[in-house]
C-alpha cells in the first residue's frame, strides 16, 4: 500500500494547529469584551502615538507623481535603516543590502526562503515565536527544534552542536527573547559564531544564522542588546517597526545582513526573485516614506517598566512564579496546574486573557503582554489572586 504524503497545505495546518486553536477559540470569544483584562499579545489597548500618526500625515501628500506608484525597497527607506545599523553595530553598513518588507513576518519569510533548498535543514530555539516552523515548512525546509530550560532560556551551545546535520542551513535566534522577555548575551554570541563557523567547515558551505530582532529596541533597565551580526558574518537579520512603535498593523520591516558577509550579491540577487515570487512583499509607499520620522520613535519604555513592575511584582507577590523580562512585551508566567490550558480556563471565567504556553512550545507556563493598559492591569490583578485560590482549591496546584 502506498503511504500518501501530507500536503504542503496539511503541514503547514499542522504547524499553526495550536495558534488557530486558541486565537478561534477563547480568544476570539472574549477579546472584545469591555471586562476583559487582555495579556495575551502585543496589541495595542491605547491611542497610537500623536507623534506617530503626524509622521504619517507629513508623509501623506504627494509630492511627485511616482509618490503613491509601484514601491520595491526605497533608497531613502534603504539609507535610513543602513544608518540605524551602523549605528548599532559599528560596521558600514551598505544600504544596498537592505530589503524592505512588509514586515517582520515577511522579513522571516524572505530569509527562509533565500537560505533554504528543499530538505535543509533549520534550528530554532523552543519556546519560539508561533510561526518559525510554518515558515520553514512553507520554505521547503524541515524544522528542527532546540530545546531551552525554562525559565532561563540560555543558549545551551551542545545540544545546538548536536542538533546540526550536513542538511543544516540555519540557525534561527530571536533575541530579545519572545516569549521569556531574556536578552542573549555577547558571551553566548561569540560561543555560537564559533560553532557556526566550524559547523559551516564540516559541511562544506555557511550555516547562516537568522536573528530574529523585532524587540531589540525595547529595553529595560539599562540593559543593551547586541546582535549576532556583530560577531558573525553569516546573519541574516529581520526587523520589524510595528514593535518599537505599537503600530503591528502597519507593516514595515526588512532583511539584510552585514558587510562582511559572504555572497553579498547573491542574497541580493536572490532576496529580490523572492520577494516578487511572494507576491510583491515589498511595504507600501507611505510607510517607507515616513520611516526616517518613525525610526527614532519607540513607545514608552518607562511606562512599560512601570506596568512591568506593577504586573509582574503583583503577580510574583502572589505566590506565580514569572520571570522579569529585560526587553519585550512579554513575561513567561508558570501555570499553578500542570495543565496551563486548563488554568487559562480558570483565567478566561474570571475575564482575563492570557497566552496558554502549549501554544509557544511551554506547556506548564502562560505568556503575559505588557502592552495591556494600566486600567487592564489594575483589573487583572484580583483576578489572577481569585483564579490561583481557585486552581489552589482543587488540590492540584
């Protein structure tokens, strides 16, 4: 009997299974609620930035006939972004390496395709963001998962070594870290260049990292954030604007990578059939327009700092072990019962929304989001205290 082959379509299905789940599910049944205190993504729940939507009214009116026509990457767009990572890095960096997208999602989705040919192979590190492995599969590729110990999510350098096969192509890192909200450090960077750099000599061909970055701009505390990019050259690096602005419906981001990475050419060669095949993944005029306004805007980190503080203090002085993000939105929150879904439940009847962790590969914990307003917070926190007494009195927690 022949064994039938799932369809690109069934696998990709497949990978998005538990996001389609929840997202159908509680989510879609309580987020437009009044009463509801929502954690469970980086939505905005306030006004966007008067700054920000002035950029975009100044960017508005024409001022040539080709203002509003057919948009590839802008070089004013391509400029303003090749500065920013210079600044960053402290290398030149070439704005004829930058791609625009539409976002960060397509950024991601350019990469893959770019690096992968149909059976190679991609590392990405778990809990992940939801969509690494659709992407992948959409790609050709197959995924391969590296585990991190929660909640401290370090980059545990032999099980990466033991994951990489001849078929390995990339390795994806998102740092800042979503959904744990922890930075990787220097340190950890220049173990995994080195292991990049003779993994690529064993196989005879780069083995690219993809760093992820989205929230490389929202930091706390002081703390800073260093790219992959600046200790190994073969880094393909996303971005995405919707992040530092709160603005994730507005769809600006792009792919590049450094000066002194290899093959210059023909990632730029390659990036531009990709985006044209992925159906014009370029970002609308407007937006590259006004991006040399909007990259030196970031929402308010300081307001942040305070919910976090609020939130995540209130919640640990309850007795829930969270970890203390150190930049995104995000904190990885354990589950008093074994089974999160089951206290998300819990959750969902006392008017809180919150991110089950099966749905990020952590199954145990919740992802809580910063983004929630201050009046959300003040509401979810008696709720939070109610749902433990109430997990607590069934005897398993």
């Amino acid at each position: 009997m022949a064994i039938s082959t799932p369809s690109r379509a069934d696998q990709l299905r497949a990978a998005i299974a538990p996001f389609l789940s929840f997202f159908n599910g509680p989510y879609s049944a309580l987020e437009k609620d009044p009463e509801v205190a929502n954690f469970a993504v980086g939505n905005p729940h306030e006004i966007a930035m008067p700054s920000y939507v002035d950029a975009l009214k100044r960017s508005l009116e024409p001022r040539d006939k080709d203002w509003f026509a057919y948009k590839m990457s802008e070089p004013d767009a391509q400029q303003v972004v090749a500065g920013s990572l210079s600044k960053l890095t402290g290398f030149d960096w070439d704005p004829a390496d930058v791609q625009m997208t539409n976002g960060g999602f397509a950024a991601l989705a350019l990469a893959f395709r770019v690096l992968l040919e149909p059976g190679d192979e991609a590392i990405f590190l778990s809990p992940p963001w939801f969509f690494y492995d659709e992407l992948i599969v959409a790609a050709d590729g197959k995924s391969v998962r590296v585990k991190f110990d929660l909640p401290d999510c370090l980059i545990d350098l032999d099980r990466i070594a033991a994951a990489i096969t001849p078929r390995t192509r990339l390795v994806v890192l998102n740092s800042p870290h979503n959904p744990s909200g922890r930075i990787v450090s220097p340190d950890e960077l220049r173990g995994l260049a080195e292991l990049l750099t003779q993994a690529s000599r064993d196989n005879g061909r780069p083995v690219y990292i993809v760093s992820d970055e989205p929230y490389r701009r929202i930091l706390f505390d002081g703390n800073e954030f260093h790219s992959p990019a600046e200790f190994y050259p073969n880094t393909l690096v996303t971005y995405s604007y919707g992040k530092q602005l709160l603005a994730p419906g507005m769809r600006i981001g792009y792919l590049t990578w450094p000066p002194n990475a290899d093959d210059r050419e023909r990632l730029r060669d390659d990036a531009f059939v990709h985006q044209l095949g992925m159906g014009w993944a370029f970002p609308n005029a407007l937006l590259q327009h006004a991006l040399a306004d909007l990259e030196p805007m970031c929402v308010d980190l300081a307001a942040l700092e305070r919910r976090r503080e609020r939130l995540i203090g209130g919640l640990r002085e309850m007795g829930y072990e969270a970890t203390w993000p150190a930049s995104t939105f995000y904190s990885l929150v354990r589950s008093p019962l074994d089974d999160d879904e089951e206290f998300c439940r819990i959750l969902n009847r006392h008017k809180v929304l919150v991110l089950p962790g099966t749905i990020v590969e952590a199954p145990g914990w919740f992802r809580i989001s910063l983004t929630a307003s201050d009046e959300m917070v003040e509401r979810g926190l008696p709720a939070f205290a109610a749902a433990l007494d109430e997990a607590r009195a069934t005897g398993n927690a």
